[in-house]
C-alpha cells in the first residue's frame, strides 16, 4: 500500500506508490491547509501592494490584481476546488518526487509544517530565509510581509522585508531612480528605528542610510551612516558614507573619514577605497588642498607598500598608472598598465570570470586609450 496524502479541507486523498516530497517549485505554490496555490491565497488575504510597500513591480504576482473577498483559511473545500487542488499536487509533484539536499530539503519541511498548522510568523519567516538563499527574492518578501501583518512584534522580519524591498527596487527595471520610490522600504523600517533593542535600532538605522543612499539623498545618508558608525564600525558602513560624500562632492571629508576607518578596522578593502579616495580628490583641481603634495605622497606610499607586498598586482598597478597619468608620466602608467592586463587577463581564465576583475581591466583599456 503507497502512502496516503491528506489533503487537509477536501474529503479525498491521493495515493503515491513511494513517499512524495515537496520541491521548490511546490513551495511557491503552497501556503495554508487546502493546498490552495500561493499567488490565489496572497491575492485573497493581502493587500496586492502590501509586502512591497504600495507600488507593484513589473511581473509581479500582485499587479493589477484586487483584493477579493476574505474568505476563512480553514473552509472546507468545495469539490471544484478539491480537483483543483488534486490536480495542481500531481503537476508539480511529477517534477518533484526526488529527495532534495540544503534549501529544498528545508522547505519541504517547512511547507509540512504550514500544511499541517496553518501559517505562523516564525514559519513563515523561516521558509523566507529558505526562499532569499535561493535567490527567490519575491517570494521571501510575500513571506516576510505576512509575518510581520501575523506578528508586528517580529522585527527581525520587518528589517529582512526593508533589505528585500530596498533589494527589488535596485533591480526592477520598471522604476526609474526617484526618491519617491524608496517611500516603501522607508516606511517599513521606521518602526525599529525605536526599538528598544540597540542593535536592531543600528541596524536599521544603518539600513535607512544605504536607503538614502540609493535614493541620492546624500545628506541623509551621511547622517545616518555616520550616527550608526559612532556605535560600531562596520566596514559597509564605511564606504557607504564616503561614496554619499564623494557624491556630494565633500572630498576631503570622505577621505578623513576613510582614514579613521582605515585605522579602527585595519581592512584592505578601506585601504583601498582610501587610496581611490585620494587619487578622486587629487583629480579635482577646484580643490586646492586636494591638489596638495601630501596627498600624492600619500597615495604613492600606500602603492608601493602595496605592490611590494601584494602577490596579486593588478588593481594596485592600475591605481599606480592613475597617479602617473595625474602627474603627466604617461609612458610609465602605459607599462603599468600593460602589466596590469596581463595579470588580470590569466586571472580571467576561468568558467566563471570574477566580474571584479573584468571591471579592472576595462579601466585599465579606458586609462590606456586616454
């Protein structure tokens, strides 16, 4: 005798000659006992803009769609539905039946479990961060934005839907870059800006910044970032604020604030946003303490440590040929830079080029046919 699958609401069952596991794409699909598929039960229970924060975006499940009438989770199936509901199981089942390692192995177990005892906020947030490791960006939101409408207490869940909400903006390419547009995931994170938690509030309040940040309110960017850096310093952070004050053409503060950073956090990532920094600001000749000797000096000290230190040469070559460019030495920054192409172009040589590096050797091609 198979097992025998109950399907919670319908007086039917289905049976199977091996036991049945529920994949991704049967994740996507199931929310509540009844089987009832996902996008019907959001479309039903939610609000369609509700977990993106009141605009939909482009292909999304929500758009043009209206709310409906609320009907209870727990009703019995009508027949139409039972079938339905049958059908839509051996569907994705018949792509689905193998045992699956890491996420979708989890999911299965999370799905069993909002089968058996209905949507709760920490399931729902659990099969989120499940969904976000997949890279299924929409659905984490779906589920984040109705653990937080089952549980508002739940901050951790509020501030993962922000990062998502902030996450999907950047990407659709339906939005164009207005400010108005990150209304959204600056609401939903307001909230926490007032937990009684200290680090939920910087976090959020770090999270509010790389908002503004991406909104081009630097001002606000820099306000935040900076007030969330008095508590910890975060290397993120860090950059962030420069680039908001680079963008706002405040030079010198970007470069004494990576400064600081350079010396609480010891990184070569702010060591070489520094450096970067430095060059930026010596390029700028409005500013006359940009165009200082020190500057330079500064900058070419922290390459050649570098490049007698460094088994990988390339990005720091580039940075070389960008200063000797700046001072006129042009047929030492083309050697440079030939040097530098050809580290990069052994390095490319793989499956999967790094697009950090193939972003390094672009620059170095535009700095060669300057």
């Amino acid at each position: 005798m198979g097992n025998r699958v109950p399907l919670s609401g319908c007086h039917m069952t289905l049976q199977c000659s091996h036991k049945l596991r529920l994949g991704p794409a049967a994740s996507a699909l199931i929310l509540v006992p009844g089987l009832e598929p996902w996008n019907a039960m959001r479309r039903r229970l939610l609000p369609p803009q509700a977990d993106l924060g009141g605009r939909s975006l482009r292909g999304s499940v929500f758009q043009g769609r209206s709310l409906g009438t609320r009907t209870s989770i727990h009703s019995v199936c009508s027949i139409t539905k039972s079938l339905a509901a049958i059908l839509t199981i051996i569907l994705v089942l018949s792509q689905n039946v193998i045992a699956h390692d890491g996420p979708e192995e989890v999911l299965t177990t999370l799905n069993t479990a909002i089968l058996r005892n209905g949507p709760t906020a920490d399931l729902l947030f659990r099969r989120a961060t499940e969904f976000r490791a997949m890279r299924d960006y929409k659905h984490a939101a779906a589920d984040l934005g109705y653990a937080v409408r089952l549980d508002c207490s739940m901050e951790i869940a509020r501030l993962e839907l922000a990062r998502l909400q902030l996450l999907l903006l950047k990407s659709a390419s339906a939005f164009d870059e207005e400010v108005s547009h990150y209304k959204q995931p600056l609401e939903t994170i307001e909230p926490l800006l007032h937990s009684k938690d200290t680090a939920m509030r910087i976090a959020s309040l770090a999270l509010r910044g790389e908002i503004h940040l991406a909104a081009e309110n630097w001002m606000s960017a820099i306000e935040d970032l900076s007030e969330a850096l008095e508590t910890k310093p975060e290397v993120q952070w860090y950059l962030w604020r420069a680039e908001a004050q680079e963008r706002s053409k405040q030079y010198v503060a970007s470069i004494e604030g990576l400064r600081i950073a350079d010396t609480r956090t010891q990184s070569p990532v702010i060591k070489a946003a520094l450096c970067d920094a430095l060059i930026g600001a010596i390029r700028h000749p409005g500013d006359s303490e940009a165009r200082s000797v020190s500057m330079i000096r500064e900058a070419k000290t922290m390459i050649d440590l570098e490049l007698s230190t460094s088994r990988l040469k390339s990005a720091w070559l580039i940075r070389h040929a960008e200063l000797l460019l700046l001072s006129d030495d042009r047929h030492l920054a083309e050697s440079e830079l030939h040097a530098a192409i050809e580290e990069l172009d052994a390095r490319l040589q793989t499956q999967h080029p790094d697009p950090a590096l193939v972003r390094d050797r672009n620059r170095a091609v535009e700095l060669l046919n300057l």
